[in-house]
C-alpha cells in the first residue's frame, strides 16, 4: 500500500456508472468544521484526474473546475458527493458539513457510507463533536482511518497529532492508532518552520518526493533510515497485533523477517474490519502542481483497505406492513432495495433526491414504491406511493452528469421523485418495502416565525412543506394553544440557513416572532360563580340563570362537570348545554387568556322560562358563570415543566448543574455513562429553556448532548408571572 502510482485515473468531466458492488468504495469525511475536509476533496479529485486544476478555500481566491465559491458556502452547511475513480475503482467521496447544527447532514454521509475518513487538523487538534461521532463508528464497526491536515502551519507536528488521535480515538487500544507515513521536511524558513515536501513509506521504505509538483519515488538514503525504524517497528507490531494468523506474532519476535506484501495484507483486512486506524498526512497541491501531498496514498488506502459494499451489512429491512424480511443482498440482481439520504430542490429541475443502492439496480423511467418514514411528528409525510424515475446522474460540483444505471453499492441522484423525502425507502412496485430509519438529532431549538405579508402568506405553507421534505432533522409544528408556526432547529444557523431557503429558493420571506410556550390557568381555591342571561326586546326573548361551583384538582385533570340540580331547576335538556358554554369559556381563559384546567365544575342551581329558554342561552349563562367565579378567585398561571436529561463531560458536571439551577430547574440526580461522561436529570420550566440548544453548546464547547420531554403543568411564581404579564404588555 502506497508503493505504486494510479495507472486508471478518471478522465475530467467523466461521469463513471459502476457496473458492480467490488468495484465502488463509500467514504464519508468527518471533521470538524475548518479541518481541511472539503480541500482535501478536491485535492483528491486532483490527483484522480476529476479536475485539472487545484482549488482554494478562501473566498476570491482560484476555485476548482467542479465548483465556485457560492457552491462551496452551501456546501459547508450540506452533504454533498464527489465521484472519483482511481485505479479501476469508482470512490464516493461524502464530504460533510463540521458545525454541530448540520449535524443531520452527517448522519445521512454515515448512512451511505461503508467507510469513514476522520480529518483532523494538525493546528487545531481533536474537538469532542469529532469524537462523539467517531464512538458512533465504533459501536456499529463503521471501518476508520485519520488523517491529518494543515501540516504546512508553523509548528505542525505529525507526530504529536499520532500521539493526540491515540489518546482521543485509540480508547484501551492506542497501538491500533499508527502511522503508514512520515513527513519529509524542506529547507528551513526564517521562522524556522520547515514545509512538508513529501512523506516516507514505513512498510516500504521508499521516499514519496511531491516537491516538483508530482509524486516521484525513490529509494532513502542511509541517513533517513534509522530514523523511521521505531516507528517502523512500532507499525509492525501494531499490524501482527491485529492479524488474523496467529503464528505471525511468535514468528516475528522470534526474529523472523515478515515480508512486506504479508504485512499490507495484513493490514489492509484491520483495515476493513475497522480494528486497525492508519493515520495519513495529506497538504493540498501547490499552485501548478498535479498532486496533492499524501493524496496518493490515501486513495490507495481507500481502494485497497477500505470495504466494499459486499463487506457491509445492510440496514433491517420489512415489510411496509412491519413485517420482517431477510436481508436485502447487495447484488445487482437482487430485488430493489434503496433509500433516499438527502433530499434538494434545484429551481431548475425541481427535486433532486440523493440515492443509496442497497441491492438491486436502478434505472432511469423506472417505476418504484416510496415508502415513507413515519416522521409524521416532524411535519414529513407518511406515505406509500408509486412513483417513475426521472434521470439518473452523478454530481460534478452545480452540474449533473448523466449516468445509464445505478447498481447495488452505488449512490446516484435522481430527479422527479416528487412525493420521496429524505430517509424514504425506494423499492419495487410490486414487493414495497421499508428500510429501517437512521438516527435522527432531535431539533431542540424552536423558531416562531409568520408571513412577512399576505402575499408570503400564501406561499408558507407550501413552503414549509417542502423544507420539512429535505430535512428530517426539522420538525414543523402549529401549535393550536399559542398559535404560531414553530420550526423546531438544531441550532441559530441551522435556523439562519432554512429562514435563507424558504426566501431564496421558495420565495417566502417570514418574521422571526418570540416564541411562546403553552400556559394554562387554573383556580387556587374553591369559588363559585352565577350566570344571568336575560334579554327581552319584543319577539322571542332570551332566559338562561345557573349557579355553579368552582373547585380545584390536582394537575392533570382537565374540566370535569358535575349535574347537582334538584327539582328540575335547569330543565334535563339544558344541563348539555350549560356544560358546552362552560368549556368553551375554560378553552378561552378566565383571566390571562390561557386554557383553564385542572378544576371540577358543579352546576348546582338555576333557573328556566317555558318559552324564553334556549340551548344558546344557557350556554351563555355557563360561561357567564365561569367567568364570575374567576372574578372573585385568584387565578394561578400554570407553567409547562420539561424533563431535561444533559449527556456531559465530568468536567462539565458543576457547570451545568449550575445553570440548570439558574434555569428555576430541579436537579433530579446524576449517573455515570462511561466514557468519562455523566448523565444529568432535572426538571426545568420550559420558559426558562427556549434557548437551551445554544446556551448548552457554548457551555459544554459542543460536546454535550440532552433530551427534553415535557412532564406536566405547575404553577409559575408570582414575581415570575407578573414579569410576565409586564412583557405581554408592552410586547
């Protein structure tokens, strides 16, 4: 691995249709935001001959053949494929976003991926999001390989960033976190740093030179050597370590001589199975230059060390109905088997659905079931429909590049699949299927928003619609208690970046409103109440008089009625209708304008006319009734109290306990999770934690995570209320 230069490099501008599963490798990038991944991309596609010249990064300056700047900024915040071929073999590169809010977006890159490249940048270290997602990995034995960027900083050391990914990512097994390469140093600079010319093969013992623009092997000179031999070694024995010949080990420290095709066999099976993490170094092209440093080897480790999508096992399969069903094989034969992992509209050719095969080949004007995902909670739709493909295409930056099939293991986009959603299963017409769902962030951060004018207001709902359709991490809800439209985010640029489409793309421009949460009222005390409607004004006239009792339950209730009259006071067929008026007064409010609960009202006396007495008057009695009882009671404003469970780092513990009891929130206990993480419970008032996403982020330096589920109503504190009120007021 590493010791030959591509013989097959993908001709620019081709767009290559895989004709078999051995022939694709699916590899996401993961890092945090600035670590280099989409420049490490399109340093990749440099070197596999995808473009003809390099790009860059900074806004103004030159930008690649497959994209411009405007298209970089979306997909910093998006999923995005970038196709290559190299030595035969078609690579799926799933460059993801690295901000927390997009987090969505790389769950969908884990999805379609078979393998996963962790980008780490050699100025700014490992961050707790990168190794959150790298546990993810581990725990579903996603196969892992780092590698390190920005070598070209002052004071970039690779073998200190080896030492910090051991640490971060090594877990009881630092040893299977190693290098394949060394860096090769050029001259000094007055600043005394000395630039990375190109890298040393541990196993093979061979000078990789990119200095003169392309990538020139050669044999060490004695002086090189001996100092590569105890990390050699090192490797060397991190490799038998994970060998699946058992004799290798006693064989070498008996001073065997391993050779080195065994050892990069060896290697390359750790590799797959993802019990083995090579850490590679890579720099992008200088100008002029046709390859990018490492860039080469992490291609050969990509298609030689990574798994096929033969090697991995696809996600549960049912029936529509829940119905178990074997699992989809991953063959271009079988049965179609598919998902849609990202979902966009493009104003030109309207939906753009992004597609996994999992078994089976799509083709383009084929008929396919959808099925949906039942995140019917998020705004999406739950559905089962059939559906033609439209034209199927590999993405080259804005451009579409058609392609005349898709084969199991392989991602293509396809247009025209109105009704499909992200996370939609594609299958045969007539065996419909439904792939198992991956996880889903949930959206913790509620937006309120409204039309911006009557014209917008047309278009909102549609719009919303549709920008619930691309995201599953979104979830839309009309609240019937506040009545707004929330839009329920990840986080402030999650929701910057959707307010952005819905304008841009939809043509709806919103306010952001302040968000309200769902306040009740209910009685303190006991009162009781008497309703009078009497009108009389020539014609058919209007009577209705009840007397009721107000009384208070405990939380949870509701508004229960109770008929005590006696001696037909209130005629049988009235007593129905006293208790509509009663309700429809307590939906509306007795003092702040907030539903009424949790009360017990006894309708215990009353009056009637033979003539004048209607349905319609005693309803309006009753909620005269209700109201007057209101009138001489202290009413108290019912608050909604949220369970909050918060994932933290121990050295987050206090601080987050803290806040939480800044937050009015009852801390309920903690309970260790591992992993030098705790759990923290508390019961908080949603009021107090609108903002919680971006506070909790800022606080925990992105690395905590939490869950809220709302647990009952209680009574807000008097300061608090009337602080409240105050607001209304002047709001």
């Amino acid at each position: 691995m590493g010791d030959k230069a591509n013989t097959h490099p993908g001709a620019a501008g081709r767009a290559t249709a895989a004709d078999h599963p051995a022939s694709v490798r699916n590899v996401v990038l993961v890092g945090h935001s600035g670590s280099g991944k989409t420049t490490l991309v399109e340093a990749l596609a440099l070197t596999a001959g995808a473009v003809n010249r390099a790009g860059r990064v900074e806004d103004g300056g030159t930008v690649s053949d497959y994209d411009d700047i405007e298209h970089r900024q979306q997909r910093s915040v998006q999923l995005s494929l970038v196709p290559v071929e190299w030595d035969g073999i078609k690579i799926n590169l799933l460059d993801t976003p690295g901000y927390a809010d997009f987090v969505g977006e790389l769950r969908a890159g884990l999805r379609a991926a078979d393998a996963a490249l962790f980008v780490v940048s050699a100025s700014d270290g490992v961050d707790g999001s990168t190794r959150t997602v790298w546990e993810e990995c581990a725990a579903v034995g996603m196969p892992r390989a780092i590698v390190v960027t920005h070598l070209e900083a002052a004071r970039a050391d690779l073998e200190e960033m080896t030492r910090i990914c051991a640490e971060a990512f090594g877990g009881d097994d630092p040893d299977a976190v190693l290098p394949l390469y060394l860096p090769l140093h050029g001259p000094q600079a007055p600043d005394g740093h000395a630039p990375v010319t190109g890298l040393t093969g541990l196993l093979s013992r061979k000078l990789f030179d990119y200095s003169s623009g392309a990538r020139e092997e050669s044999e060490p000179g004695e002086d090189v050597l001996p100092g590569i031999e105890e990390a050699r070694n090192r490797l060397i024995e991190g490799i038998i370590a994970e060998s699946e010949d058992e004799t290798l080990m006693d064989r070498y420290l008996g001073g065997e001589r391993i050779d080195v095709k065994t050892l990069i066999e060896d290697l390359e099976r750790a590799v797959a199975r993802g019990t083995f993490f090579p850490v590679l170094a890579a720099a992008p092209a200088a100008e002029g230059a046709r390859q990018g440093i490492g860039t080469v080897e992490l291609l050969e480790l990509i298609t030689r060390g990574f798994p096929t999508p033969l090697e991995r096992a696809a996600p549960r399969v049912t029936t529509v109905g829940g119905e178990p069903r074997a699992a989809a094989p991953c063959d271009p034969d079988g049965p179609l088997v598919a998902e849609v992992v990202k979902t966009a509209s493009d104003p030109y050719v309207g939906r753009v659905s992004l597609v996994r095969v999992f078994s089976g080949t799509l083709r383009p004007d084929q008929t396919v079931h959808v099925s949906g995902h039942g995140l019917t909670d998020r705004g999406h739709e739950d559905h089962d429909v059939d559906e033609r493909v439209g034209a199927l295409s590999a993405p080259f930056g804005k451009q579409q590049r058609t392609l005349t099939h898709c084969v199991a293991g392989d991602l293509a986009c396809v247009a025209k699949l109105s009704r499909a959603e992200t996370g939609d299963t594609l299958s045969a017409k007539d065996d419909p299927l439904l792939m198992e769902p991956w996880q889903m962030p949930d959206p913790l951060l509620p937006v309120a928003i409204r039309a911006h004018s009557k014209a917008d207001e047309d278009k909102l709902s549609q719009g919303l619609s549709r920008l619930v359709a691309e995201d599953p991490t979104m979830r839309l809800e009309q609240n019937q208690d506040t009545h707004q439209v929330v839009l329920w985010c990840l986080g402030e640029a999650h929701a910057d970046v959707a307010l952005e489409r819905l304008r841009s793309r939809y043509g709806v421009q919103v306010d952001v409103v302040p968000h309200k949460v769902s306040l009740r009222e209910t009685f303190a005390a006991a009162s009781a109440g008497r309703g009078r409607h009497v009108k009389q004004s020539g014609g058919h006239g209007q009577f209705a008089i009840c007397e009721i009792e107000v009384e208070p339950l405990p939380g949870g209730s509701g508004i229960e009625f109770v008929d005590k009259v006696v001696g037909g006071a209130v005629p049988r067929q009235f007593i129905p209708s006293v208790e509509k008026g009663v309700r429809a007064q307590a939906a509306k409010g007795v003092a702040a304008g907030h539903p009424l609960v949790d009360v017990r009202v006894t309708l215990v006396d009353g009056k009637a006319h033979s003539v004048d007495s209607s349905d319609a008057a005693f309803q309006t009695a009753g909620a005269l009734a209700l109201r007057e009882a209101a009138a001489d009671a202290r009413i108290h404003l019912l608050e909604p109290v949220a369970e909050v469970s918060v994932l933290i780092g121990d050295e987050y513990v206090g601080a987050v306990m803290s806040d939480l009891s800044g937050r009015r929130g009852r801390v309920l206990g903690t309970e260790q999770s591992g992993g030098g993480r705790t759990l923290v419970r508390a019961e908080v008032p949603e009021i107090e934690i609108g903002q919680y996403a971006v506070d909790l982020r800022s606080l925990s330096h992105g690395t905590a995570r939490f869950h809220r589920a709302y647990a009952r109503h209680e009574p807000m504190p008097a300061q608090v209320a009337e602080r409240l009120r105050q607001q209304e007021r002047t709001g």
